[in-house]
C-alpha cells in the first residue's frame, strides 16, 4: 500500500473588510473531482477535474471571497508552490494545480477581494487540518445566510468543519456557508420555502453560494470521487433550504488522500460519510 498523502489549512482573515481566503495545500498531487449544482458559480480550473481530463488532480484547493476578483488569490497558491518545485509534471517542469472557488461577500463588508498577496499569506500559515480555527475566519469571514428571507435580518455564515469515520476510512468536510436560503438548525421553525413559492423577492442584492471540501483519507478511484460529491450535495441540501438557486454557485470539491480501486460498498460507504460530514459541517459554520 502507498504511502497516503496529508494536507494542511490556512487562513487569511481580514476583519474590518469582512473577506478572506482559505489555502487547502496537500504534500502532493491528489486525485480529485467537481461538482456544482447553484446557478452562480465562480471557479476556476475546475473542467480539469472532469472525467474526460487528462489531469484530473491537485496540488491544492483555494475558497475565498471577494466573488469573481477573488479568484486571483489562486495565483499567490501558486506561487508558493513554484518556490517548492510543486506541479503536475510537464516537459518544461512541474506546473502547480489549484482549482479555486468564490463567495460573494462584497456587500457585507468593505467591497475588497483578496489577491495573490492574500492567497500567498493563506499559505504561509497552513497547519494541521484538526487545529483550523473556524466560523467567521477565511473565506467564510463575510459570509451570511438567510438572504431570501425578506424582512428579517441575516443570519451569520462562516467556515466549518467535520469528520466522520466509516468502514472504508475517514471523510473529512470543510465547508464555507453563505446561502441564500437559512441553515436547519434545532431552533429553527417554519420553513422558509413556503412563503417562496408565492412572493418571490428581487434578486438582485442576494448574492450567495455554499462551498465545500471533502477530503477521503481512504484509496479512491475517480468514480468514487464523483459519487461523494453527489452525496456531498445531498447533505447540503438536507441542511440549507432552498439550496442550489439560481442565486448560489453552490459547489463540492472532493479530493482523495491515496489513489486505488474501490468496489461498490466502499463507495457507498465513503459518499454516505461525505454527506454526513458536509451536513456537520454546515451545522459547525454557523454555530462555531
């Protein structure tokens, strides 16, 4: 059996602009893969984890805010990894791989988005997945929900994590929530499609989107990853509702930490932990 590969996680947090970014660097290439369901999504180098791509792998992942501009602080990922000689291999050397997804955050604070310079600090202090501060932090730091609920105020959003051990291995769920919809908690009460499906607010101004990472520290085959985030999507749509609008630019990174056959009831069992891990995780953003 190889070696499995590790990761670590590191925020840039800017407090008076509410935005940020979050840099999930792995020691290595990682087989992954990516699945969005809302209406608005920002990405970027995301169709070269399709099953059709050659590369179908990442050196690292980059969540921020600041919607679109927000997307350059995948180039200051990159740059910490040239200084490390990271990359897909290439005939003129390795190139680094960083698939990048945003929030729109620009209402909630100052209109600033961070950039290379933020994905680069990101970087610099990466450390163990299990000590990763969460809530408001990262590219969860202006994040809301709540933004169809018209006349009430939003609600907080924010950056969580869970974990979730299966027969198979453990599934680990990072999760940026920023819905336009509210988040199921036990003190909610009523339903907020309902009063939706005969008032339709304006959209404009309710920018959202919720982002996740899940992360199997199990062999995984490429299958294996697309089921888990379609699993993944499930779970956040048990905890968010409406989820995937035409508002959100709801996505799921999935990522592997060994790369392996797996039959079917392994498959199964990793995509049911992905769901339970995201569903937690959402939960643990809000709450945290």
């Amino acid at each position: 059996m190889n070696e499995r590969a590790t990761y670590s996680i590191g925020h840039w947090t800017d407090r008076d602009a509410m935005t940020g970014c979050t840099a999930i660097v792995f020691d290595r290439l990682v087989p992954a893969a990516f699945d969005a369901r809302g209406g608005a999504p920002g990405t970027r180098e995301t169709d070269l984890l399709r099953p059709s791509a050659s590369v179908r792998s990442v050196d690292a992942i980059l969540l921020s805010g600041g919607s679109a501009p927000g997307l350059s602080a995948a180039d200051g990922v990159i740059r910490y990894l040239q200084e490390q000689g990271r990359g897909y291999p290439t005939m003129a050397g390795p190139v680094p791989i960083v698939p990048a997804a945003i929030i729109f955050d620009l209402a909630t604070g100052a209109p600033r988005s961070p950039g290379p310079e933020e994905g680069y600090a990101a970087c610099r202090v990466v450390a163990a997945p299990e000590t990763v501060e969460r809530g408001q932090v990262g590219a969860g730091t202006g994040a809301r929900t709540g933004a169809l609920d018209v006349g009430n105020p939003a609600a907080r959003g924010g950056f969580g994590a869970a974990s979730v051990r299966c027969a198979a291995g453990t599934v680990h769920a990072y999760v940026v929530v920023n819905a336009a919809g509210e988040v199921v908690t036990p003190e909610t009460s009523g339903d907020l499609r309902i009063p939706l499906l005969d008032f339709q607010p304006a959209g404009e101004g309710r920018e959202s989107t919720t982002l996740g990472v899940v992360i199997a520290d199990a062999e995984v085959d490429h299958r294996t990853l697309e089921r888990m985030a379609i699993a993944a999507h499930d779970g956040m749509a048990r905890m968010i509702r409406p989820c995937h609008t035409a508002l959100d630019g709801d996505a799921i990174f999935t990522a592997g930490l060994g790369s392996g056959t797996c039959d079917t009831m392994r498959t199964l069992a990793l995509s049911i932990a992905a769901e339970v891990a995201v569903e937690r995780a959402i939960l643990d953003a809000v709450v945290s």
